[in-house]
C-alpha cells in the first residue's frame, strides 16, 4: 500500500472516508463520532479542525467495519478496508481474504534502506520536544490519560540483530513522556519486555521507536505473533506486495518507515516506570496497572502537518477487533493446516469480541477432528475461550446461520465440552473466578454426526438454498439497479 495518507486518499475516493471540518474537541468528541461511525458501520472519520491544534488532522477508525451479524444486508465488510490496505476489493469475500493473509504471511519480502524519507522533513530534539502539541485524543471518560493507539513501537536487540514491532497502548504521560500499556493477566514476557529487560539487565537503556501513521501493513505486521528473530519488515512487505523503504533513526540503529508521519525516538532507562490506566480496552475496562515501561521521548522526526490516526477502542468494532480478527484466524488456521487438520476457515467475529472462535472442518473423514481443534486453538489462542465447529456448508460471512447451526445441531449433553486445564491463561474473557483461575474455555460441536446417513440430514432454508440461482440473481439485480429499494442486498456464497 505505501505511506498512510496514500491509503487515506483511497478510503476517499471509495466513499470510505467522511471528512468533518467543523471544530471538534480532541477531548471525548473525536472518539465518540468514531464510536457512532462504528456503530452504524459507517466509513472512516477525518478531523480537519481539533480544538485547540490549528493545522492538526485527527483521523480514527481506518481499518474497522461493520459486524457480520448486524449489517448483512449491505456490501461494506467488516473486513473492507483491511482488505483495501492489502491492495485487493473492499468487496473481497472473507475466506479469499483469509487464505490472501495466510498466502502472504508465508511470502515475506524484504526491506530496503533509503537516505531520506518524508518522514524527517522536520525534526524536533530536546527541549523542544512536547508531545502536548499534538491532539492525541482522550477516548473514555474514565480513562487515566490521553491515549496513542494507532502506530507501531520498535525496540531493536542489537545482539541478534533482530527489531521487533509491536502495538500497545501508549498513555501520555508528559510532555515528553509515554508509559506503556500493561496487558493484564498475561502468563509470559512478550517479545518487547525480554528485550527492554536485556537491556537493563546490563545496565543499559532500551532504545526505542514509535511509528505514529506507520503504513497499514506494518501496522498488520506488528499485530501477528511471529516468533523471536522474524524479519518482521518482511512480513510487512509480504503483506503489502512491496519493500518497505526504512531510514536510520535518529538516536539509534533501529530503521523506521521512510514514509510514516511521524517517529519519535528515545530510550526506556532502568528503574523508570509509572502507573497506567484505566482504560477502555476491547472487551472490559482495564483497571490501574502499576510499575510500568516509560517512553522518554527525546527526538521527533516528522512530515509536516503530519495526521494523527488513532482507534476509537471498545467501541464496536473498533480497528483493534477488525485486525485481530482477520489476523489472529490467519494464524490459527495456519497453526490447524500445519497439524494436518483440513479446516475451511477459521473466523473470530467482532460480535463476540475476540472470544469466540468459529472453525469450518473442509472434511470430517475421522472421529476426534472437533477435540484436536479445540485442543490447538485453546493452546495458541490468547482471546479466543470458546470454539464452536461448524460443517463446511455455511458461509463464513453468514453468522445468522452459524448460530442457528449451533443452537440446533449441538446437543448440550453430548456436544459441549468445557475444559478443566485451569493452568490455562484467562485472556480477555471477564465473569470468572480469577483467583481460583475458574475460566471457562469449552468447544461446541455443531457439525453432523459422522454416523448421520447424508439422505435423513434436513435441508437449509434461507434464500440460498429454497431459490434457483438464476431467480436469486433476478430478484437481486431487479431489487438493486431496476427497483431502487433499500437497502441495497447481495447474496452469500459458499466459500
């Protein structure tokens, strides 16, 4: 895709961005109309004029979408604007886009370095340094800070010669300061806590770089979990099709996007941390979390007039949910296919905010296919807590019929599993016994006995099914072009 703004003059032309140029607060205002926007599943919003910050541009909600569930009659996906960040149709359906995820995940390709970049036309050092000059929104009302949530961090291990990219909520903390978002109830290090340690464990401080307006793949990049010492500038270039150019930092060897909107750079020292939170995550608020990394921001590098993107979080669905949902499936179904289980597709809808994982078995030849995906994703997944099985007749973009399978082919008595690993960590979900780590991760069996003779299984009836295909594609195209009516309707395909 390229710089960030290009992606933001295609989301325009494809009637995928609203521009607003009255003033807005920067305060609630800003986040509350891109929660609106994702309510209704309406496009992307544009600020042109933040209180408070003449000449700033805010933007929020670039890469969300409506729900399966509560929009199907329109064409806007929830995964749209992913897709069109990937180069493909807003209208790509979801299984194509998941195995184009899958495809290119496994097709990195490479970096290039470059001498200059539009990323440090403007450079800001030292005293000058004042993250209070950009409108970085307060999304919540009990939120403790004003929050960055849309770019990438980078922290570089210079002994294996390997950066890493992450995202993390990052609350302001001064005008020079950012602390790191804690992630709660997580069992192990991520890859950026065991290298800042690395660092401090010698005395040194952490080098670091926040791509604020990074290009949509290396925001997709930084989502994926890829294993320690991945080319993860690859990986983003895979995603997108083409080399990410890279600069050398200011302050260190960590190379940056030649074309981001902004970088700012400088060092996480040891011993400073600070409290964080609350915070409205993606499934509950988050309370206070104590002694956590801070970002001393001491160098800015910069377009100018650079745009500030950010997520309106938990508002459904927000960019967060859209990304994981896409991704994390990607990367689950990779994990499946790899163990040898024929799986169609895998889907985490936005509707049940990350917590449930949906599997589509391409084949049931043997019995104990539903128990080893249920086993792998509850062993891989740090959001999913149930699994629901589904046959390979339904449409992965058709979640009104998937629940309907659930509810009338999954016995209660013989087709829900709940699991007893109580060592398993308790991710996202909420209403449990923390203390008694009492989770409630289970897999729900919605597919046909393997003994169900195919003639005694009752048929479907939706409107795929109960009409010929040529009267479905008359009424379709009669109901949309030649009579007008609204709203505009499509039909599922099995894929």
């Amino acid at each position: 895709m390229g710089a960030f703004r290009d992606f933001l003059d295609e989301l325009k032309e494809a009637g995928e961005l609203n521009v607003i140029e009255e003033p807005i607060d920067w305060d609630l205002q800003a986040a509350a109309i891109c929660a609106m926007a994702q309510r209704t599943g309406g496009p992307a919003v544009q600020f042109n004029n933040v209180k408070d910050y003449e000449g700033s541009t805010l933007v929020g909600g670039v890469l969300a979408g409506p729900g399966f569930i509560e929009w199907p009659q329109v064409p806007r996906r929830m995964h749209g604007r992913i897709a069109m960040a990937l180069g493909l149709p807003s209208d790509t359906h979801y299984t194509d886009l998941l195995l184009t995820v899958m495809d290119r995940m496994n097709s990195p390709i490479r970096a290039i370095e470059v001498d200059s970049g539009p990323c440090q036309e403007e450079v800001i050092d030292g005293e000058d340094v004042d993250l209070y000059q950009y409108p970085i929104p307060r999304l919540h009302d009990k939120d403790g800070a004003r929050y960055l949530t849309f770019h990438t961090v980078l922290v570089r291990d210079e002994e294996k010669a390997w950066t890493n990219l992450g995202t993390y909520r990052l609350g302001l903390a001064g005008k020079n300061a950012l602390v790191c978002g804690g992630i709660p109830r997580r069992t192990a290090p991520s890859h950026f806590q065991n290298i800042v340690k690395g660092y401090h464990e010698k005395g040194k401080s952490a080098p670091f770089a926040i791509v604020l307006g990074p290009p949509p793949e290396l925001m997709m990049a930084a989502a994926l979990s890829s294993p320690e010492g991945a080319d993860e500038y690859g990986i983003a270039g895979g995603l997108g099709l083409n080399s990410i150019p890279l600069l050398k930092g200011q302050l260190s060897d960590i190379r940056v996007p030649a074309n981001a909107e902004a970088v700012l750079e400088g060092h996480i020292y040891p011993g400073d941390v600070a409290d964080e939170g609350p915070f409205g995550a993606v499934s509950y608020y988050l309370e206070k979390a104590e002694n956590n990394f801070v970002f001393r921001v001491e160098s800015i590098t910069q377009r100018k007039n650079p745009i500030l993107p950010f997520i309106a979080e938990s508002a459904r669905p927000s960019d967060t949910m859209c990304l994981f949902s896409v991704l994390h499936s990607a990367e689950l179904q990779k994990i499946l296919s790899g163990a040898g289980l024929p799986v169609k597709w895998i889907i985490l809808p936005v509707e049940a905010r990350l917590c449930l994982a949906i599997v589509s078995l391409a084949a049931q030849p043997v019995p104990g296919l539903q128990g080893r995906v249920g086993y792998l994703i509850n062993a891989y997944s740090p959001f999913a807590r149930q699994v629901l099985v589904v046959d390979p007749d339904l449409d992965s973009e058709d979640l009104s019929n998937i629940i309907t399978d659930r509810s009338w082919k999954a016995s209660v008595e013989r087709d829900y599993y709940i699991s007893s690993n109580v060592d398993k960590p308790l991710g996202w979900t909420e209403n449990h016994s923390f203390n008694e780590k009492l989770g409630s991760s289970m897999l729900i069996d919605a597919t046909w006995r393997n003994d169900r003779k195919p003639e005694t299984m009752p048929r479907r009836i939706n409107f795929e099914v109960c009409f010929p295909e040529d009267v479905r594609k008359r009424v379709i195209s009669r109901w949309n072009d030649e009579w007008n009516l609204s709203p505009k309707t499509f039909q599922y395909e099995i894929k």
